[in-house]
C-alpha cells in the first residue's frame, strides 16, 4: 500500500507515524483508519530495527480534531456499526502492539482524535493541547472505545462528566486527571520527551517489554484473567535467552545485551 494520508519516519528504530491532513485539522477518515490498520497489522514489519512508535498530527492545530463527519451522513445502523467496529478494531492492534506506542499530542485531540490517543501505552501533549470527546453534541457517543478506555484511564465518574457534558479540558487538567504522562511547552519538546522515553526503554528486554504491555492490558480484558496472564509470561520469559543475559549482566555488573529471544 501507498500511504495517502500518513507519513512514516524511522528515526533509529523509532517510528513516527503523522497524521498528514492539516487542512482538515487531521480528522479521522476512512483512508486515514484504513492506513492505520495496514501498518499495525502488518506493515510495521517493513520498518528495519524497529523498537517503538509515535503517533502525532501534522502541523500546530491539531493532532487529530475528531472524525470526519461528513462520512456519517449517509450511515445506517449496520454501516455505522460496521464503521465502529472497524475503528475499535484498529484502536485495538495500536493497543495490543507488542512494542511502546506513544501518541504526541499538538492542539485538539477530539473524538476520534481523543480516543486514538487513548489507544497509545502512553500520551505526552504540548500545552496548547485540548482534549475532549464531543459526540453527544451530534446526537452521537463515540465509537471507538472512548466509553471503555477513558473510564480505565481516569475513573468512572471522571469519564461520564467528560462524555456527558462534551467539556474540553486543556493538557495541565488531562494530566492532573491521569489522561497524560507528561505537558511540554510545544510539539518539539514533546518529540524529544518521547524519544528520550522511549530509547530508554529500547535498552531493557524486548521480550520482557512485549509481554509486560500484553499482562498489563489483560486487566482490563474481561475475557482474561491478568494474573493467570503475568504468572504465565513470567515462565516464559524467565527461560527465555533475554532473562539468562539480564541476570548473568547484573551479576557481572555490566550492561545486559538483549536479543529479543
């Protein structure tokens, strides 16, 4: 596939993926969601070395400003379902994926915008970044996880002011709420925070990284039982070449050499 609508860098081993549609403010549409499921399903393995991810929006606007809502219009039941569905889908291979996917967020970040930086492990916004879930001013609740994801985030009560009221709430009240790890004073130091995380991150065991992101979700899977799920990586990594290096390491007070096996 050629990507239309994202733009891909890799920057050692960090991938940054831009939402590239800044006169529409970065809106989610179905080319843009279609190239987000290519790449994490799939495409992802196109990139050599790859360690990380970074998700973020062109220009100082937006990162992303919701959906595009003209592609509603003619929507019936089954279809929107069906368009949800997908959107839930993709969310989730972001959610799932085996290496850290951190979103940087510039200006809005609505709706499906909100709801994709969500999907990420983690969120650093500039300070002029807002935040908000807008869906009940069209008639609408989002359809793209928000209802499940920003309850796990921020809590119950929390999450139905914000889904119910349709408030926008800047990048100091996300993170005192628990919506983002970190607030810088523009896109660029954002960019660097999140380098600067995920390179340190990049030194640890791939294996142990991978399966750390895949017990913590399964708390909040309703299908798995968490603990089960950590008790059964941990045998798995505990013989795994990675975890004999990181223990022969620290007891030769050396820096471990990860394989990822």
């Amino acid at each position: 596939m050629d990507y239309e609508v994202l733009l891909l860098e890799n920057k050692d081993g960090i991938a940054i993926i831009t939402i590239n549609r800044p006169q529409a403010l970065n809106a989610i549409n179905k080319k843009v969601m279609t190239e987000l499921n290519f790449f994490f399903s799939s495409d992802y393995k196109s990139i050599e070395g790859l360690k990380s991810i970074i998700i973020t929006g062109a220009g100082d606007k937006a990162f992303v400003a919701g959906a595009d809502i003209k592609e509603f219009a003619s929507l019936d039941a089954a279809a929107g379902s069906a368009l949800s569905k997908y959107g839930q889908e993709t969310y989730m291979l972001i959610e799932n994926f085996h290496a850290p996917v951190i979103a940087v967020v510039n200006g809005f970040a609505l709706g499906g915008g909100c709801e994709l930086s969500m999907a990420c492990h983690m969120r650093i916004a500039s300070r002029n970044a807002k935040f908000g879930q807008p869906e009940v001013n069209l008639g609408l609740l989002p359809g793209y996880g928000a209802s499940q994801r920003l309850p796990q985030l921020i809590g119950k009560s929390r999450a139905l002011e914000l889904l119910l009221t349709a408030d926008m709430i800047t990048a100091e009240e996300a993170k005192n709420i628990g919506l983002v790890n970190h607030v810088t004073e523009d896109k660029n130091e954002a960019l660097d925070i999140a380098t600067t995380i995920l390179k340190k991150i990049s030194t640890k065991g791939p294996l142990a990284v991978a399966k750390t992101i895949k017990a913590v979700n399964a708390y909040y899977d309703k299908s798995q039982d968490g603990y089960a799920v950590e008790h059964q990586e941990f045998g798995q990594c505990i013989e795994s070449d990675d975890c004999k290096e990181g223990a022969l390491a620290f007891v030769e007070k050396r820096r471990a050499v990860f394989t990822g096996k």
